[in-house]
C-alpha cells in the first residue's frame, strides 16, 4: 500500500512528522508519491541535515529576520513549476551545513495561500534514534496541521531503555512505566505514543493522528505491530495505525489497522415471513440475538443494532449485551433509513463499517474477520465475501463511501454504491456458504445447520 493511501492524505493536508528515525525518509518518499496531482512543499519546524536537504530535487532558504515571505514566493513558484515539489528550510549553519526550521507562523501562513495542496512538516529530532519522547520545547507543530504522524522504528524492541537506543530514555520511562535499562516492549511503545505528553503532545483539536510503526520486517514485529496497534486504537484520539517499512520500494505500507464497526440491521418488517422474524428461534437464540453475538465475537467494534419493528421485544431479548441499541422510526422506509440510522451513530474515528443482516445466521465471526482483516492490508472502498463465485454477506464499506452510502433511498442498502464501486472492491473467497444463506419465510428455518 502506498503512503499516501495509508495515511489518506487529501488535497490541503498538512501533514506533520514527529517522533523517532525514519521521518525525513517518510516525508520525502510521501512527497514523491504526492507529485503529479499535488503540488507539494516540504518543511522542518526544526532543523535539518545538508544530507537530508539533498534528498528534495529543489531547495529554497528563507531567512525570516531578514526576508518577508513575499520575497521567496516566486522561487517556491519556479522550483513547483519544474518539480512538482519543494523543499523549504532556514538559515544554514556554515559550520555544521545544517539548517534552522522555518517558524509554524510561517507554515501557517503558506497553508491558507493556496500555493501548495499538500504540505508536510518534519516536526522534531530523534537523533537518529528509533524511538523516542519529546522534550519541552517540541514537537513544534503549526496550528494549521490536519494529520499527525508519530514515527517509531520497531527495531527498538527488546532493546535497553537507555539512551543508546532511545532518545531521552528516561522520559520514554516516566511515560510509560518502564524501568529505565529494561527491554522496550511493545506496551512501553504504545504508552509513550498514546501519552498527551508523548505522541499526542501538540497536536492541534482538529487533526487527525495516524502513528507509524516503521521498520516492520519480519513476522514477529508483524505481530508486535498488531498488538501496539490495538492498544492504541483504545485512545480515541488515535485515528487509525499504519504498518511497515518506509525505505521498502513499491508499496511500504502492509496494514492499517482502524476501528470496523459491525452494525447489525434488524429494524425490517418481515412482510413474507409473516412476524417479526428477528425473533425467531434458531438454535438456541433468536436470529437477533444469534447476529448480535456473531458480532460481538469478532474483531469489529464498536458493534450497533438498528431496530424498527418490534424494537420492545428485540431490545428485550438482546438484554445487558455490551453494545449500541439504535431506534429506527423510518425503518417502514426501506433498509437504507437503517443502515444511515447506524452510519449516523458511528465515531468519528470509525474506518469502516459491516453491515450484517438479521435474517442470515449462517455467517460467522471467522467470515467478519476475514474481511476485516483484508480491509487493513487494502483500504478498499469495499470488501465481500464470495462462496464458489458467489457474492454474499455481510459486506464492508470503508469510510471513504460513507457520503454515498448516506445518500442512498428505499429498499436498498447499500447495493447502489456496492455497484458504483465493484471494480475497486476487494473479494474474499471464503468456504462457509452461510454468507448466501437468508431467512424469508418460516420454511427456511429447517435444517438449521452452520
């Protein structure tokens, strides 16, 4: 997966990069995926390497006690104009070749010109560590900033806490309750990154923060990645958390791992099955309560269930269940009022949504993971199940389509935008071909078998 598509990046992102190594390759190798459709601009809050500076093919100083920022604009111009993208920085030091940050005020100000559509911001200094916690005076992150991007390399596992390996080692151990020289742990990574004095420190009310676990190269830090991904998707701030190795050509990004939620439409009328079918008996539970803990016994969270008709009855067989319980009074409308009563509920941070239908029991938690699991490796606007060819559900839509699925009317769901989007959907081929299976009328209850 690209980085741009890892991190959906937008026209008029600003995008700063904070934490441990690999930030200047970050926002060099995400510029170059950025060019073309975007004009980019590339900048540091604090200082930058001359090494570091030759990796942009065009650079521009800007000295502000000296200069107005009118005064570079047509260079900024001219190096967009031939590159695609532009490196800004400070005042250089003659004796180190580096050079000073460009101040967040000035950041500000190019964000609201218009000049650039993307703008990213190496936003801190690590030392070339691969870990690390910020000191006061950083991360200097301008105010204009919509995403976040804390950096750790997980190269860092299982070394000593100290400064060898971790920059300011002993504020990495105030933050996260590791004891200085013990071996850094994927919950020691996940503390810092999630502390409102560690990854979240000086991020702006309104920007998004997607934490990057770089230097993911074999399948054990693949799972420790996996396990510091989801403790830090208990903390809402976080957005979402990609996975992988900036420095790997083609595609760097092999997981994002976000919150799916699973909403569970059981709001209908039953017209053919001649009562209210969520309360049939299958098994052992009605098909309510059979698609609930269906739900709940997979990856998805948070889980919702949108109820219509005899909603008394259903939230009554549902009973203390660890879940969202969401009143329909349009569901006589069609399965798409359901199916926007449960988008209309979702967290802000939600990356995707399955929508499981009451009267099919034969799906599993297997099959839910399945597709939540092809999701974080894609960020397809749609993922599906198939048995032997066949599409079936439940069917995932990622955030992306949200909009279109809120514009949808009548009996639908979401078949229209599913269309609109099949050639970029992703298929699943599963073995269970409880995912064609549905429940219309009282005869389909036979031969109940999963």
């Amino acid at each position: 997966m690209k980085l741009a598509h890892a991190l959906r990046v937008s026209p008029g992102e600003v995008i700063a990069i904070t934490g441990g190594g690999g930030k200047s390759t970050l926002m060099f190798n995400l510029a170059a995926e950025l060019v073309g459709p975007m004009r980019v601009l590339t900048t540091t809050s604090t200082r930058i390497f001359a090494a570091q500076i030759k990796q942009s093919p065009a650079h521009v100083s800007f000295d502000p006690a000296h200069q107005q920022l009118d005064d570079i604009r047509p260079q900024l111009a001219a190096a967009i104009a031939r590159h695609g993208q532009v490196l800004l920085v400070g005042p250089t030091e003659a004796a180190s070749g580096k050079a000073f940050g460009v101040p967040p005020e000035i950041i500000d100000q190019l964000a609201r010109s218009g000049q650039f559509e993307a703008i990213i911001i190496e936003a801190d200094g690590s030392r070339m560590r691969p870990f690390k916690a910020p000191a006061e005076h950083e991360p200097v992150i301008p105010a204009a900033t919509s995403l976040v991007v804390p950096v750790v390399g997980l190269d860092v596992l299982s070394r000593p806490l100290t400064d060898d390996a971790v920059h300011r080692a002993e504020l990495v151990s105030r933050l996260s309750g590791t004891p200085f020289t013990a071996p850094v742990s994927a919950e020691t990574i996940a503390a810092v990154l999630a502390h409102p004095n560690g990854g979240l420190k000086n991020v702006p009310a309104r920007a998004r923060v997607v934490p990057l676990l770089n230097k993911v190269e074999s399948t054990e830090r693949h799972a420790a990645a996996r396990a510091i991904a989801t403790r830090l998707l208990v903390t809402p701030q976080i957005d979402s958390v990609a996975i992988g190795s900036v420095k790997s050509a083609g595609d760097p990004i092999t997981a994002v791992s976000s919150r799916v939620a699973a909403v569970v439409l059981a709001a209908g009328g039953s017209s053919r099955f001649g009562a209210p079918k969520q309360l049939a008996r299958w098994q052992n539970s009605t098909l309510i309560e059979r698609a609930a803990d269906i739900a709940l016994e997979s990856a998805a969270g948070p889980v919702l269930v949108v109820l219509g008709r005899a909603a008394e009855a259903c939230r009554a067989a549902l009973g203390s269940r660890p879940l969202q319980i969401i009143d329909n009074p349009r569901w006589a409308e069609g399965q798409s009022t359901s199916m926007q009563a449960g988008l209309a509920e979702l967290p802000a941070n939600t990356g995707a949504a399955i929508f499981l239908l009451v009267d099919q029991p034969g799906v599993t938690p297997q099959v839910i993971n399945a597709l939540i699991e092809r999701h974080q490796t894609t960020l397809a606007p749609i993922v599906w199940p198939e048995f032997e060819g066949r599409r079936g559900n439940p069917v995932l839509f990622d955030r992306a389509v949200f909009g279109e699925l809120a514009r949808v009317s009548g009996d639908t769901g979401g078949r229209p935008v599913l269309q609109a989007h099949r050639h970029a959907a992703e298929r699943v081929a599963v073995t269970n071909p409880g995912i064609l299976q549905d429940i219309d009328r009282p005869a389909d209850l036979a031969g109940q078998v999963v």
